[in-house]
C-alpha cells in the first residue's frame, strides 16, 4: 500500500492514526531542549532518564509509571515543565487524550501562555491535542485545541505542519455543523494555497462531500481539476512524490466509479486506461475495467480482464465476485457450454470457501487465532506503535481485511495490553512471595537472637544485682538515719580504725603499769586524733557514698530500662508485624486486581472473538449469495442447452 493510500485511511477511517505517532515523537524530542537555552550533555535527573528511555523503547505504560512514581517522590528536578510535556504525550500515544487535555491544559494554562516553555513547543502540543481528537471525530474539542495555536509562529517554525493546521481546521469546518462557517472555509482555503500535498487532499475530500450530498456533477468537476492540476505539477522529492501519485491513482479511480454510476462507460474506460497496472488500486481498476467495457457492450474485453484478475490471489471479500463475473460474460458472450462450466466451478469455490469459513468458526479460539497472525519483535518482545498497538502481519491473507479494521485493531490491542498487565501483576506476585519468605527468615533469625539474649541475660543474673542495690540502699539510708560515722569512712580510715583496734587488743593483753602508761597515752592520743578526724571528714564521706549511691541507682535504672526494652522487643516484633499487615494487605490488593483483571480479559477476549466471527459471519453471508446466483445460473444455462438439444433432435 503506497504512503497515499495510509493517508487517506488515516484521515477518513482510521480513528488514531500512526502519522501522529511521529508528530508526538518529535513534539517529546523538541520538549527536551527549550528553544532559547542550550542543550544540557545528560538529563539533570536519573528518574528523567529512564522516562525518556523507556519512551523510546515503546513502552508508553512504563514511561508513565516512572513519571507518577517521581512524581510521588517530590517531582522531577531540573527540567522546568518538559516532563509535564513529555507526560501529556505520552498519554496521547496511549490514547489517553481526555488525560492529555486536562494536563496540557493545566501546565500551559487556558490561552496556551501559562508556562516556560517556548511558544514553538506551546504551539505543537495544542497542534497535536487537537489533531488526535479529531481523528477520534470529537471536532468541538479539536477545534478549540486548533483555536489555541498561533499560526504565525507557526508557520515561522513549521511550515508543513502549519499547512496541516490549515487543512484540519478546513475539514473541521466541513464536518461539524456548529463549526461550519463558508466564509470561514474559503479563508483557510485562501491561506492553505494551492501548491501542497494538503491542499489536494482537502479537493478529494470535498468531492467525497458533495457525493455524499448527491450532487454528482459538482463532485465530477472537483474530481477532474483535481486530476488536472496534480498532473501539471508533480512533485520531484521522492517522499512526496509517492504520496502524490498514490492520491492521484485514488482520484482517478473515484472519478471512473462516479462515471460507472451514471452509466458514463466511455468516459470510466478513458480513465480507468490511465491507472498503473501494477498500483495499489490495480485489483480494483481492473474489476471496474471489466464493468466499464461490458456496459461499453465490448464483453470480451471485461472478459480479458476478469480473466487477468482472476489470475491473481482473491483474498479480499469483494474480489470474491470475480468466478461469478466470469460466467456472466461467458453466458453474454453467447458461449452457454463454457459459462455453464465457469458458473460450475464458481460454485465449487464458493462451496470449498464456505467449507473452510463453518471450519474456522467452529475452531475459532484465541489459539487458532493468534496462530493466523505473524506479531512483530525486537530484542525486548512484541513490537508495537505509540498507541500500544501490535504490528501485526497476518499469515493468511484472507483475513487482512478484518485484521485492518480498527475495531478489531483496538481489540488485539486491548487484549496486548491486558495480558502485559497480567504478566506485570504475576511479576508483582512474584516480589511479594519473596518478601514473605524474607520475612519468614527474619522471623526464623530473630528467634535464634531471643535465644541467644536470654542466655546473655540469665548469665549477667540481674535479679541478684538487683536485691544487693535494694540492700544497699537499705544500708545506706540506715546509717544517715542514725549519722553511723563509721559507715562512710573511707577505705583509709578503715584500714587505720583496723590497725588502732590490733593495737587496743594488744594493750589489752599488756600489764597495765609504768611500763605501758607512755604507749597507753599515746595510743589514747592516736585514737582521739582518729575520732576528730572521721568526725571531721563525716559530711565529706557521707556525701561521697550518697553520690555512689545515686550513680548506683541511675546505673541500675539504665539497667532495668534496657532489660525492660529488650523483653518487650522479645516479646513482640512490631516492625515485623507492621511488614507483615502491609504484605497481607498487597497480596490481598494484588488478589483483587487479578480478579478484576481476569474479567476485563474474559470480556476483551469474547470482544475479540466476537468481532472475528461476525466477520467471518458476515463473509459467509456474501459468499452463500453467489453461491445461489452461481446455481440459478447453472440452472438456467442447463435448461436452455438442454431445451436447445431437445430442439436440435426436433429438427433433426
């Protein structure tokens, strides 16, 4: 299929468009860099990085994930408004253009001027919001998004891009009743000019509106100056120039059907002439080659040519048609033997096809299904565009025209995305079964440790040091109470009351006459000295001990604190009980969204299948049409030859 022919599927059947996919890629890689500031070597922002990577990679849901994750985690830094940008497009290419709206909308403010960034990027964004809600046919929201861009600027910084606008907001008018305004039409028309690929397109599609309208003759004069002026000036660039003669292979085949319609042979066979043999649109111009001539009366040329298609593989619905034709111009020709034969065989092959058709409906599951489609890949997987949707090739291509369907396009990838998420969800599944056996460990371990402190504390015999700091204290407070001067000498004056006590001992033992007096006098004065000086030193030593005391006591406090703390933790582990409720409660969250996740594939699936047996319903219905148009006419052709037989021996 030319790049003319994706155009206009894109732009008058085809609901998101893959063109936009590069439009939303260069509006990402334009954001990155304002245009008034140079470009930064590396992003400022690790978190930005992986966006930006994972954007690239085609993975639209990752990208945004990254995105509300930093988000959570204060934003990220550096960057000014671009990763708000760089989020709204991502939303677009996943189709998420409500979200997209609202974003925009709040980052570059209601008149498009709300935020840093430069006026080129403001305006691109407002371009491409507006582009993808056309194409999803909401008009009055792309009309507004339109409205926003400046098309000065515009057109400074892009020309082709501006000439787009131009012709968007013409068809806009065209299409929407509340928009459409003729003076505003042939102002757009005026600014859009006549010398670009838009301007063309914007000519066809108003001959596709005045055949809507009925009005034949306005469409047939659109349809050959358009045809007029696109042969006068062919581009000479590649790119263009395909796109060029793709569109006007589509123009000329247009203007031939609207000349079939209206019984204009002749002029449908001039430019039906004029259509490359080897185009895209050469099955059809054949077929409506073959009309033309036998409405022209020339049937062996339609023959020639229905011959010339039937050559060729008949995997699309309509083409489906051509074994009948056949017949038909055998039997015009005046050649009922041969006709009776094609019509023979084109039963045969309706028959074999609605053979295979009750097969494959019979056998239709998702597995046979898949197996009809050839799913491109790159080293990470599935391959799919920005919108999420899979690049798909079908292996038969009887089914290329239901594969191309947007409805079924957006089922496939409905059904890709839900099995992604399903896999991400088995993933997540996956971390919390480790985290409950990390936690189970931790358990294990943290019993081992309680084992092991018990026998540390049971060892260190606390209540023993405990009972001697109670007796103490007893002691203590005893001996304040009756100022017991002895209790708080010091380790000094211990030794020495020990030593004066050995020497009042020995005394004892000693006579008690002249020979003693001198040491008994001298011991009486050592003991006196000894008495004032504990007296002396008594509030000293008291306070000394006191102080001991309540170290003693702050110590002991400490001591019980810690114990009382560690038989708590021992007792309970609330950190691990905390960890442990989180987890219940993800795995139960994890539960319910496989849950919710299970249905949501059960429907999409049953979407999926369902549209594809409703095509392949639909087909079957057309084929059972011929099927008895080509028996009635075996039948009729029997019964002539046989009538002309049984005349033949009459006359004989």
């Amino acid at each position: 299929m030319s790049r003319a022919v994706a155009m206009m599927v894109r732009y008058r059947f085809c609901k998101l468009p893959s063109l936009v996919v590069g439009g939303c890629l260069w509006l990402l890689l334009a954001a990155v860099i304002q245009a008034d500031e140079p470009a930064p070597e590396r992003v400022k922002d690790l978190r930005y990085g992986w966006v930006l990577y994972n954007y690239h990679q085609g993975q639209a849901f990752d990208a945004l994930t990254q995105l509300a994750v930093a988000r959570e985690k204060g934003g990220i830094e550096g960057h000014g408004d671009h990763p708000g940008l760089v989020e709204g497009g991502l939303m677009l290419s996943y189709g998420m253009t409500r979200e997209a709206g609202r974003l925009f909308t709040s980052l570059l403010g209601e008149g498009g001027n709300g935020s840093s960034l430069s006026p080129e990027i403001r305006n691109q964004a407002w371009f491409y919001l507006g582009k993808v809600l056309y194409l999803e046919a909401d008009y009055d929201g792309a009309y507004a998004n339109l409205q926003r861009v400046d098309g000065r600027v515009l057109a400074d910084s892009d020309l082709a891009l501006y000439q787009e606008w131009l012709y968007l907001q013409c068809r806009l008018v065209m299409s929407s009743p509340a928009i459409g305004d003729p003076a505003a039409l042939d102002g757009l028309r005026k600014k859009l000019g006549g010398q670009n690929i838009w301007s063309a397109y914007l000519d066809y599609n108003v001959a596709m509106a005045q055949i809507s309208a009925g009005d034949s003759a306005a469409a047939g004069k659109t349809l050959r100056a358009l045809i007029d002026h696109m042969t006068e000036r062919a581009p000479v660039a590649e790119d263009v120039r395909l796109e060029h003669e793709g569109l006007l292979d589509r123009t000329r085949l247009s203007l031939a059907r609207l000349y079939l319609d209206e019984n204009h042979f002749d002029d449908a066979l001039r430019v039906l002439e004029a259509l490359p043999v080897d185009g895209p649109f050469s099955d059809r111009a054949l077929f409506d080659y073959a009309v033309a001539a036998a409405g022209q009366g020339e049937v062996a040329r339609a023959f020639n040519a229905l011959e010339t298609l039937s050559r060729k593989q008949l995997f699309t619905p309509w083409l489906q048609q051509v074994p009948y034709a056949r017949g038909y111009l055998l039997e015009e020709m005046g050649r009922p033997g041969p006709a009776l034969k094609a019509f023979r065989d084109a039963a045969r092959h309706y028959q074999a096809l609605d053979r295979e058709l009750v097969a494959a409906r019979q056998e239709l599951t998702e597995k046979t299904l898949m197996s009809l489609l050839k799913f491109m890949r790159d080293g990470d997987g599935l391959m799919t565009d920005a919108y999420g949707r899979l690049r798909v090739i079908p292996e038969d291509f009887g089914i290329a025209g239901i594969l191309a369907a947007e409805s079924f396009q957006q089922a496939l990838s409905e059904l890709h995305q839900l099995y992604g998420m399903q896999s991400f969800l088995g993933d997540w599944q996956k971390q919390l079964g480790s985290f409950a056996v990390m936690l189970e460990t931790r358990k294990l371990q943290r019993d081992i440790r309680i084992r092991e402190t018990r026998a540390v504390l049971a060892r260190q015999e606390a209540d023993k040091w405990a009972a001697e700091h109670a007796r103490l204290s007893v002691q203590v407070n005893e001996a304040l109470a009756r100022e017991d001067h002895e209790f708080f000498m010091t380790t000094e004056q211990k030794a020495l009351k020990a030593r004066l006590d050995q020497v009042a001992e020995t005394l004892k033992e000693l006579p008690d006459d002249g020979s003693t007096a001198s040491q008994r006098a001298q011991f009486r004065r050592m003991q006196a000295y000894f008495d004032w000086w504990v007296a002396d030193e008594y509030g000293v030593n008291r306070w000394a001990a006191q102080k001991q005391l309540r170290e003693l006591g702050n110590a002991m406090s400490t001591f019980r604190d810690q114990r009382q703390i560690i038989e708590s933790l021992m007792a309970e582990d609330r950190q691990h009980n905390l960890l442990s409720r989180r987890l219940a409660e993800k795995e139960a969250e994890v539960e319910a969204l496989r849950g919710e996740l299970s249905a949501a594939l059960a429907e999409a699936r049953g979407r999926l299948m369902g549209r594809m047996d409703a095509a392949l319903a639909e087909r079957r219905l057309q084929l059972q049409g011929y099927l008895r148009a080509s028996r009635h006419a075996q039948a009729r052709l029997a019964d002539k030859l046989f009538q002309a037989g049984q005349q033949g021996a009459a006359n004989d």
